[in-house]
C-alpha cells in the first residue's frame, strides 16, 4: 500500500498525481485509495483474529457505491441505518443477511422493508419499536431477527455531538429495562431476539470505555440467557477513531484486547460496525484556490472552490482535518484561515494554518476525509455535489460524477 505521499514535490495517490486526476474531474473532487481501505480492514481484521467476528461495515461513512462493493470483496458485512442505505447495500451486492439495521425513529416502511428482506438484525431501539415490528413480522408470518440495542450510560470520552451512549442520548434502551424487554421479545411471536447492541459513539481514541460497554454487554448476556433468552451475538458498533493530526489513532489490537476478554466468555459471534477506521484515511478532497487576500488587521485568507458543503466536519464539530498544497510553492510558510465559498463564517475548513505561498488556481487537498465526507455533502447554495474519483491498482476512475445542473433541478415543479 502506497497511498497519499509527496513524490518530485507533488501529492500523489500511489503513481497518480492529484493533478492529473483533478485536470480531468475539475474540482472539488473526493479521490479514495482503494489500497489504504484494504489495508485497515486487514489490521482490523488480524486484531480480532481467532474469535468469531464479523465485521459490518457503517455505511453512514461511505455509501458511495464503488467504496462498498470494494468493502463487500473484503468480506465484510453492512451497517445499514435508513431505507436508502439498506437500498445502497443491495446495490453494492450484499445479501440481506449480510446487513444489519440499526437506528433511531425507523419508519413503517422502513423496518417492513427489513423484515420483507430478512436481514441479520434490526436493532431494536425501545419498546415502542418491538412492538411495531412484532406487528408487521406477524402480517408477513414470519420471525424477524432483532438485537435490542442498549444504552449503557458510558461516556466514550469524545465530541458531544458523536457521543451516543449516555443516558442522556437518544440512543437504545437504558440498560436497566433490557433484561425484561429482552424476556417479552422472546415471547413476541414475531421476534427472534438474536443479539445485543451497543454503539458508544465516534471518533474514540481511548479504549477503556470501549471495554466497559463490552463487560456490560457480556454481563446483560449472561443474565438473560439464564433466563432463556436464545442469543447469537454480541455487537458493539463502531467508534475506533483515527488520527486526524497525522500522529496516532486508535489501536485495533489495544481495541481487541479491551473487548474480547469478555465478549470471549460469552462464546457469542462478535459484531463490529466500523466506519471510519476503515475509510477516512483513504480519502482526500481536492479544490483549487480561487482567491486570496490579505488586508491589515484581517487575517491572510485562502479562499477555496470547496467549502462547508463538500466537507461538513469543521463546521459541524469543529473538526480538525490537515491541509496541505498539491504543489507546494517555495516560500515561508504564514498562518492562514483556508475557507470555503459560502456565505458562513463557519465555512472555515482550516483555521490558523501555516501554509506557503499559494496562487489563485493552485490545488488544495484536504486529509482523511474518506468518512463522513461526501454522505454529508449538501446542496446549500445550489452547489453541486462534487465527483468522486477512486485509484486502485495504480490507475483511476471516476466512480460519481459531479453533479450537473440538470441534476440539481431534476425534481422541481
Ligand atoms: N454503528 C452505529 C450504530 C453508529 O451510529 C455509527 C456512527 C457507527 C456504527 C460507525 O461509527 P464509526 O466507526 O464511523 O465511528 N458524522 C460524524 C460521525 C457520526 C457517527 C454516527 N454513528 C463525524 O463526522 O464525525
């Protein structure tokens, strides 16, 4: 694996350099290292190795269909949480049993379409959610497969808005109430209860807590099946974060050993749904700069042909992702705001960087934005959704083109 390096002065993606590419697609572009993606999963893989696992991959990181059918050709599984990326998975060419289906407010339609299709596991939110799939598993005469997801009220330790298992999130059933919901599933008609779920949150660097959740689990899995409750396996979601600031992320290998001592004494299968270990390394997106300015008394502005639409992060969380220049100019380096074309303060993508000397035209590209990148790209502005482009094997191809403005009307009266 080759992946993002500077060769002869130029960022290139194994042999390719980020010029050629982005002289064809224009720009902003998503280019994604098929090699890096195969990489992550391999040491995810090896961390786990020797236990029954499997692994589903989050599509919420990358949906983007090339990224999951590369996934799919790992042997990983889908982490599915809307009809839409249920849908995204089938296309990609998973099975239904391959997919397991998790989120808050599932619609009607939503979960008929999960039980039509029998996939692995619903996740099971509430009891309020049981009882509405009990129904619908009823007038279809069949069993559906559920894992009730549970709330442990661990703090992971990361961003609050990608923190999901508190109490006081919306997510899952405080563990508390799981012992007697998981004993009603069992006697819904309906219902197979085949798993536990749990999902911390995100970007998490700290393994303690990660650990934590999976004692909680083993332990709830314990109890219930004395009390007769049937269960396969354990899944504790995704979470592992990676190293936005190029130093270290999260250790697959620190992760297996916090988890696998208890899940291990259960004998259940374990689930994982990574996302963003997997893909956000072997993502870059690509603008050109299309002003500068510099006045006293104002910062130096790079302002760039990509912005809060393409990548939501910084905005949102205030996300740290590094800049660099395609072609770096020789020069002294001077702080910077690199910010983007819409009409927000928030539309910073960098905020006090030091970068050389830049030109209007020149290429920036924006690192490890491989998850949760693209999937949350927006119209606002009536921009356009950009292309993305995928290098394997030393060659490229553009695997979305960019939105047109046809495309952008396509459903107006
Ligand atoms: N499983 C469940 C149930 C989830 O809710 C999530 C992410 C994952 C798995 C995958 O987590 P990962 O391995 O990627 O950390 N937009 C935010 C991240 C939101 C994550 C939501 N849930 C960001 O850009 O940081």
């Amino acid at each position: 694996m080759v992946g993002f390096t500077f060769r002869g002065g130029r960022l290139a993606c194994d042999d390719v350099p980020v010029e050629d590419i982005a002289r064809e697609t224009g720009t902003p572009a998503y280019i994604y290292h098929a090699g890096s993606i195969r990489a992550a999963h391999a040491t995810l893989d090896a961390a786990f190795a020797g236990y029954p696992h499997a692994m589903h991959f989050a599509l919420k990181a990358n949906s983007t269909l090339a990224i999951l059918r590369l996934v799919r050709g790992l042997g990983a599984g889908a982490d599915a949480n809307s009809g839409g990326e249920i849908e995204a998975a089938l296309r990609a060419g998973f099975e239904p049993a391959q997919i397991v289906f998790t989120g808050v407010g599932k619609t009607r339609d939503e979960l008929d379409r999960a039980v039509a299709l029998g996939v692995r596991a619903i996740n099971i939110e509430s009891d309020g959610e049981a009882e509405r799939l009990d129904g619908l598993a009823r007038a279809r005469g069949v069993k559906v497969r559920v894992a009730l997801r549970v709330n442990p009220d661990i703090d992971p330790n990361t961003h609050a808005h990608i923190s999901t298992g508190l109490r006081v999130n919306k997510f899952g059933v405080p563990i508390e109430f799981a012992p007697p919901l998981l004993r009603s599933l069992a006697r819904r008609p309906g219902l197979d209860p085949v798993g536990l779920h749990v999902h911390l949150g995100s970007q998490i660097l700290d393994v303690e807590p990660l650990g934590r959740a999976a004692r909680a689990l083993a332990g709830l899995a314990r109890e219930v099946r004395d009390a007769g409750v049937r269960l396969e396996h354990i899944d504790l979601g995704g979470g592992l974060g990676v190293a936005y600031d190029g130093t270290t992320g999260a250790d697959p290998a620190a992760y297996a050993a916090a988890v696998l001592p208890a899940v291990r004494e259960t004998g259940l299968t374990l689930l994982i749904e990574p996302g963003r270990f997997l893909v956000a390394p072997a993502g870059i997106l690509v603008g050109r700069v299309a002003d500068t300015k510099a006045y006293p008394g104002s910062p130096r502005f790079v302002v760039l042909d990509a912005g809060m639409t393409e990548l939501l992060r910084p905005a949102l969380y205030e996300a740290y992702h590094r800049i660099v220049a395609v072609t770096p100019r020789e020069g002294p380096a001077s702080p910077c705001e690199i910010v983007g074309p819409l009409c927000e303060t928030s539309d910073t993508l960098g905020h006090d960087r030091a970068l050389g000397p830049v030109e209007v035209g020149d290429l920036i590209a924006v690192l490890d934005t491989g998850a949760y990148g693209f999937v949350m790209a927006s119209n606002y502005n009536r921009r356009r959704m950009p292309a993305e482009v995928l290098v394997d094997a030393g060659g490229w191809r553009i695997v979305r083109r960019r939105q047109t403005y046809e495309d952008l009307f396509r459903n107006e009266e």
